[in-house]
C-alpha cells in the first residue's frame, strides 16, 4: 500500500476530492480500468498532476485518456477551436478529444474502460463547457454501461450566490445543457447529482466530496493553488467578472480576447469611453467601478484596433452582483450606439439557427427586452420566478 498522498498537516486547507479518493477511496478503483477526464488544472496542492499520479500508482490501472475544450494541456486559445486526438508522450496512452469530432466519448473511445474519473476545475458560471463534457461522460456511461467517478473542486465565486435567468429548453446548447441559471452556487460534484438525478441523466454516480470547503468560500480561501483551467481564465479575478461579461462574446465587441486582462477589458472601436461608463454609473451598481480605457486586441474581434471601452474593477466581491451588470453593459452599448452596434455575426457553440446572443443567455428574452428598451429593473424582475424554483430543486443536491 503506497503512503498517503499529499497531505499537509501544518496548513489548514481544502483537501480536493481528488486527493481525497487518492488518499482515503482508492479501493473504490481497484480491479477497474480508468478512463481519466483532465487537463492541466487537474493538479495536487504540491502540482503534481493527477494523470502522471495516476499512470504512476501501483493500484490504479489507467488505460485512457480524455481532454475537454482547449485541449488536455489548455493550450487551444480560442473558442471552437476543435483538438486532435493525439498518443500522450509522457504515458503513450490515448487522449481522446471531447472537443472534436464528438463532445461525447463513444464506444470505441471507452472500450478499454471500467470508470471514467472527472477531475476538472470549473469557474462557476453555467456558460462553461467543462460540466457539460462531464455531463456527456455521464450520458456515454449510462448507455455503455460504465461508472463514473467526480471528484469535487471548489466553485471559485463561491457557493453561495445565485443569479441570472434561468436557461430555457429550446435554448439548450454546450454552454447551457440543463435549465439552471447564469450563476449557479454549486460545485461540479454538485452539479453531477443535479444533472444525474433532478435531470435525469441515470448513470453508476458517484462524486467524491471535497473535505473542508465551505460555501462561503471564494477560492482564495481554500489555500489551493490556482491553475487557469483554460486560457482566458488566468485568475480568479477572471472568475468574479466572467458571469457579467461573459455576455459580450454574444456580440460584436470585444470581451477583451487577445489582451491581458479578458473579461475585465471590453468595447469596441466605436465606443466613446466616457459616455459608456457615465451611463453605466447611473446605476450605482454596487460592488464594481467601471474605469474608461482604451485596449488593441492582438487577436480576435477587432486585432491590432484600438476599441474605447472600460475595465471592470471590482471592489467588493461580496456585493457585486455579476450578471446584472453584464446584461446593462449590453444594454447600455445597445442604447448608446444602436446604429453601431451588433449581435455576433457568425454561430456560437456550433449551433448555427439562433442568435449567439441568445445562445450566451439561454434564451431570447434578454435580447428582445435591451431591442424594445425595456428597463433593467424589468429585466432582473423577469427572473425571479425561475430563480425560485432553481433554488428549491438546488438545496436537494447540496454536499456543503
């Protein structure tokens, strides 16, 4: 029996669910051949890598490998950009892609496989793939007969606040499978009993808790390490304004792509800096100053031209409420320079007859009330009710 694995007595921190199962769930594995679901996130508190941890132990027989969006390394910058299946040079193992010609591992990709291990950090915000991929490993193993193993990381914006209209139905897409809303309070573990139960999914389940977190925690409370779990999400700051403008990507502006401070950078050529924010602070949003800017993106919307625009400083993490804010940032860009302005052109998370915006939002709601100048107020008030009922399934789900 191998030593335990990772365990610091003298700091009081997180144990993830990951070093958990290594530590105190091991036996949960044996005799069973392992597919791992991972990327470069999927780390230790000392670093070290749950796929070398893994190929390495005597007692877990891992014979495959699975990488979600922006490849198993995170090294695919941009969205839709498909990974190549690929031979692991460190292991010689596959890696199969979960963002290529399927989302969803098939047959021949689990034919060597007993249990698929999901070990990846989320950021909190339903407009994120990685939970989605899980829930396709989860789809895959009810039809195939597999188990699935998650381990639980800590929702990085807490798990606590939730906020946001709630997807609807014919709106369901890779960045919005289930009816949950825009900030959703749980953690990826949580989630996996939600989309297995309440959504009814149905597969051999089983999530392994973290030890020590708590829901008021934001991630810097947990004394983890913080690895971006993809390339435009280099810190938790990142996390905290994602839920807010994450919105833009449904438009022609930039989401601050291609700059060293995405998400917390947006605008456009056409935006005079001064008269966005003066808007924008008529709300008196708590929580957040909005600070003129101007920024080049050096790749995507609007590469190498200067866009006027803002940063999102937030100053109480507490009171910031994200997504309303996000939602008047359109509102507010729309209002301003309607002549100017576009929804995005071209499909968002390949679903090529809706609006991306509408994509982004999980539903057309949003869209049509900023086009008829409906107030925000409105708008905010239009989500309480899905909100409501959210919250009453949630609590059922809660490990925390």
């Amino acid at each position: 029996m191998p030593p335990p694995i990772f365990i610091d007595m003298t700091t009081k921190r997180v144990r993830p669910g990951i070093e958990v199962l290594l530590n105190d769930k091991i036996a949960s594995l044996s005799g069973q051949r392992i597919g791992l679901v991972c990327n470069q996130a999927s780390v230790l508190p000392d670093f070290g890598h749950v796929a070398d941890l893994f190929f390495e132990h005597p007692e877990i027989d891992l014979t495959t490998l699975f990488g979600p969006q922006h490849g198993i390394r995170g090294d695919v910058q941009d969205n839709m950009i498909e990974t190549d299946h690929a031979i692991d040079s460190h292991t010689g193992l596959w890696i199969y892609s979960l963002y290529s010609e399927t989302r969803e591992p098939t047959a021949k990709m689990l034919e060597n496989v007993d249990t698929i291990v999901f070990d990846l950090q989320d950021v909190g915000c339903r407009i994120y793939t990685f939970v989605y991929t899980m829930a396709n490993c989860m789809r895959a193993a009810k039809k195939l007969g597999k188990r699935v193993v998650v381990c639980d990381r800590p929702n990085p914006i807490n798990g606590v606040a939730v906020e946001g209209n709630v997807t609807e139905t014919e709106f369901t897409s890779f960045v919005g499978q289930f009816e949950i809303p825009t900030r959703h309070g749980m953690t990826t573990g949580e989630l996996a009993k939600l989309f297995n139960e309440h959504f009814g999914i149905g597969c051999d389940l089983e999530v392994i808790p973290m030890d020590g977190w708590r829901r008021e925690m934001w991630f810097e409370d947990t004394g983890l390490p913080w690895v971006m779990p993809s390339p435009n999400i280099p810190t938790v700051d990142t996390c905290v304004v994602f839920p807010a403008t994450v919105h833009v990507e449904g438009t022609e502006m930039s989401e601050g792509r291609g700059t060293t401070k995405v998400f917390e950078l947006n605008g456009a050529p056409y935006i005079d800096p001064w008269a966005w924010v003066a808007e924008l602070e008529k709300f008196d949003f708590p929580g957040v100053a909005f600070r003129q800017t101007f920024f080049q993106p050096t790749f995507q919307k609007h590469a190498r031209v200067t866009c006027g625009g803002l940063q999102l400083h937030v100053t109480d993490r507490a009171t910031f409420m994200p997504v309303i804010v996000g939602i008047a940032m359109i509102k507010t860009a729309y209002d301003l320079y309607t002549e100017q302005f576009e929804w995005k052109r071209e499909a968002y998370e390949y679903v090529f007859d809706k609006n991306p915006f509408d994509v982004v939002s999980g539903t057309d709601k949003i869209r049509k009330a900023i086009e008829a100048g409906v107030s925000l107020n409105e708008v905010e008030a239009s989500w309480q009710d899905g909100l409501l009922e959210f919250k009453e399934a949630r609590n059922k789900f809660l490990l925390y």
